[in-house]
C-alpha cells in the first residue's frame, strides 16, 4: 500500500499486489527501507560503515539468527521432552503420603503452641493475634502437605509410556488424576476455611471473643478436613501401588516370558533368575509383572515374568492381560515364549497357536526364543484333542515352532542349554541397545548444529 496527496489535502491509499516472502528469506526493515533507496544514497551509507562490513550481510546475519534461535528453542524442547520419556523410575521418586489422621493430629499439636506476637500489653489485642496465629498455623500445617503431594506425584503426560500404562491398568482410566484432583480441592477449601476464620478472629473486640472464635475456627478446619480426608486415604494407597511396581532399567537387557496361562512361564524365571514366582497348577497365577535379575559371566540382566494370555482379542483382554502388551510395546525386552504341548496347562493346543501366531506377528522384530515346556510329560499324556483340520496346528502340536528348545524344569531337561540360549539372547538385545544408544546420540550432536 502507497499513499499519495490530493490538491484537497487528502491522502489517496493504492494498494499494490504483493507476493508475500518465504518466512526464511523475509527481511528486517531496515534492510528493506536500505534497499528501496537510490544508489548513491546506499554507498553514503556504506561510507559510515566500518570497512568491510554491509547492510545486507548485517541484514543476512540478524535473520539467520533469529531463525536459528527459534529452531534451536524448539528442538531443545522436544528433545527434553523425548529425554523425560525415554527414563523410567519415576514411582520411586514420589513422596511418603502421611495418613489423614496423623497429618491431623501433628497440625493440631503444631498449632497450640503458636505463641502471640511479643510486645503486646493490651489482653484482648494479644488473644485475638494469638487465635488468628493459631489459626493460620493450623491451615498451613494441613494444607502445605496436601500441596507437596499434589506438586510432586509425577503427571501422566511427564511419564514413560509404560509406566503410564500401569497407571491406568492398576487403577483404571482417570482414577490417578481423579485422587489428585481430590486432594488439591482438598486443600484449597482448607485454606479458604482457614483465611476467613483467622480474619474473623483477627477483628475481635475483647479476650472472651477472640477464645470463641479462635474455637470455632479450629472446629470448621477439622471438619473440612475430615469431610475430604478419604481423599488422602486413597493417596496413600495409590503410593504404595506405584512404589512397589517393578522397577526396569532400560540399559540393561531384559528377557520377558510370555505365554497362555500355566505354561510354566514362573518355574522358568525360578531356574532362570533370582525371581521367586508363585507357582501354582491353576491359570493367573501370575496378576502382575514380576522381576528378577540373572547373573552370568559377571554380566547382570534382568528378567520378567508377565500373565498369561487367553485366546481373544486385545480388545476383550482383561487388564491382567494387558499388563503383558505394556511390556511387548513399551520396554526394549527379548522374548521368551514358552509353550504347553501337553495341554497339562488347560488351554489347548489349538488356542496356544492361535495366540502364538497373533503375539509372534504383533512383536516379531524382537529378539525371540521358543522354548516348550513341560517336555517329559509329552507322550506320556494323551491330548485332549486328537484331529486337528488345520495343517499348521497340527504341525505345531507335532514338533511346535520351528527351532523350538524343549525343556523340563522336573527333570531337568535342556535347563543347561536353556541357560546358554538365553545368555546368548541377552548378550545379542545389549548389543541392540548400545547400537540405538550410539545412534540416538549420534542424532543429538546432529539436531545441536545451527544451521
């Protein structure tokens, strides 16, 4: 747009069609007001310049900067935000929740002995300070606790996509935040509750009034509290949940077992690792990730034994079930998978192969071993099913999946070259993560360059 004058002393606007710039190529305007002007006007400026130096080249310099600093600022933004979801750990790291009663009663005891201001001579002016002291002590003793919880309980978003995973599959969907949510409305209504009766107390007239109102300030703050302190009661319970998950060390390699339910997953992680698994002749045993640590050749790995799955869609799985799928998509794992083929587990061969097929082809790019267990019963125990219509389940439930390790935890057989065979497994998955370390640095340094 231009504008021109008239005889009149009006101004006319023209507008003048113009192509907008690609934002990296756009200019400051001083550099496009330096070169809209005439030539000879441009090399005056150049004279008042230092020797060497142009308006463009300066021009040039404060865009490239700009533009540098604000790409710099959002890939150090999400590469924070990749760092913070790439560590796990962070259940270990909430604070102790005191139960509602001894917040209480510390609170109470804390807040009696708030002494009044020193130096006040009249009787009434120094009771009515020592009950708005007292009560203001008390508000702060039973919310600041409240606070720190609600601050320091890890976000959702902030958390691994595994332990986020646990948190809704232990608790259910929205319950997490719904305690927290709890807590916090807690705390605001006792320090609302607090302030106004410690103003109130603060206006006093005589000694008499100020005991009075410092009573019933107390009483409205204790029964603010008891009236949401099931709040804090379920903090502490959802506290001791998180602090006694499993804890996984992403740099160290991890094998999980999987496989339907009493397969024999929990006597394997027995022999295989200091992990001590119920074990038991009935399905579920198992409700939740177990772990362990296996030490060979001075080298530490760690082990998981997870609940077994039924022969259903993921979308039918119960969260006991889930808890496995977390640990397939979530931790750089190994797999074990273990298989019954003498259906002394009480799942047939068919459903095994059918669930076996369904995980195999889900996580397939894991590092892998199959391995049937219960061998020294096969023969010995006739199968609940005999014709199978499908070839490949009948091939399966012949000789199982093709480089199978046939193991009795009875008997002992193949435990020795079990072992081997994981070791082999686990020296292969650290391998796989210091490459992924390697390049995941190797892409830090790259995206640090300003271009």
């Amino acid at each position: 747009m231009r504008a021109t004058a008239t005889a009149g002393g009006r101004a006319v606007f023209h507008l003048q069609h113009l192509r907008p710039r690609p934002p990296w190529r756009a200019l400051p305007p001083a550099a496009t007001t330096h070169l809209s002007r005439s030539a000879p006007a441009r090399r005056a400026d150049h004279r008042c310049l230092p020797k060497g130096v142009s308006l463009c080249r300066r021009a040039h310099a404060t865009c490239s900067y700009s533009l540098d600093d604000k790409l710099q600022g959002e890939l150090d933004d999400t590469q924070g935000e990749q760092r913070k979801l790439e560590t796990v750990g962070a259940f270990q790291k909430i604070p102790m929740v005191m139960p509602a009663t001894d917040i209480l009663m510390s609170a109470q005891r804390k807040s009696r002995n708030v002494p009044p201001t020193k130096g006040i001579a009249n009787i009434a002016k120094r009771e009515r300070n020592k009950g708005a002291k007292q009560l203001d002590a008390l508000m702060k003793e039973l919310s600041v606790p409240l606070r720190t919880y609600t601050e320091n309980f890890p976000k959702r978003r902030d958390l691994h996509p595994y332990e986020r995973s646990l948190i809704e599959l232990t608790f259910g969907e929205g319950y997490y935040e719904q305690v927290l949510g709890r807590v916090d409305t807690l705390r605001k209504r006792i320090t609302s509750v607090g302030k106004q009766h410690a103003s109130v107390c603060a206006k006093s007239t005589t000694k008499r009034e100020a005991e009075e109102r410092l009573t019933e300030g107390r009483k409205k703050l204790e029964e603010a509290f008891q009236h949401g302190k099931h709040a804090i009661d379920d903090l502490v319970n959802v506290a001791k949940a998180l602090r006694s998950m499993p804890v996984v060390d992403l740099h160290i390699p991890t094998l999980c077992l999987v496989g339907s339910p009493n397969v024999g997953k929990s006597s394997l992680v027995r022999i295989l690792s200091s992990g001590k698994p119920e074990v038991c002749s009935y399905p579920f045993t198992t409700r939740g990730i177990l772990m362990g640590h296996i030490v060979s050749n001075q080298e530490r790995f760690q082990v998981t034994d997870t609940p077994g799955l039924l022969t259903r869609h993921d979308d039918d799985r119960n969260n006991i079930e889930r808890l496995t799928l977390a640990v397939l998509s979530y931790l750089p794992i190994a797999v074990l998978y273990v298989h019954d083929l003498s259906e002394d587990c009480g799942t047939s061969v068919a459903d095994q192969y059918i669930t076996y097929k369904h995980i195999k082809d889900r996580f397939g790019d894991r590092l892998w071993l199959d391995v049937i267990s219960k061998c020294d019963l096969l023969g010995k125990k006739e199968p609940i099913s005999f014709h199978d219509a499908d070839e490949d389940v009948a091939r399966y439930r012949r000789l199982g999946p093709e480089g199978a390790l046939q193991v009795s935890v009875q008997t002992e057989i193949g435990v020795k070259q079990l072992k081997e065979r994981v070791h082999e497994l686990l020296t292969s998955q650290m391998a796989r993560i210091k490459s992924s370390k390697a390049e995941h640095e190797t892409h830090e340094v790259g995206t640090s360059v300003v271009y």
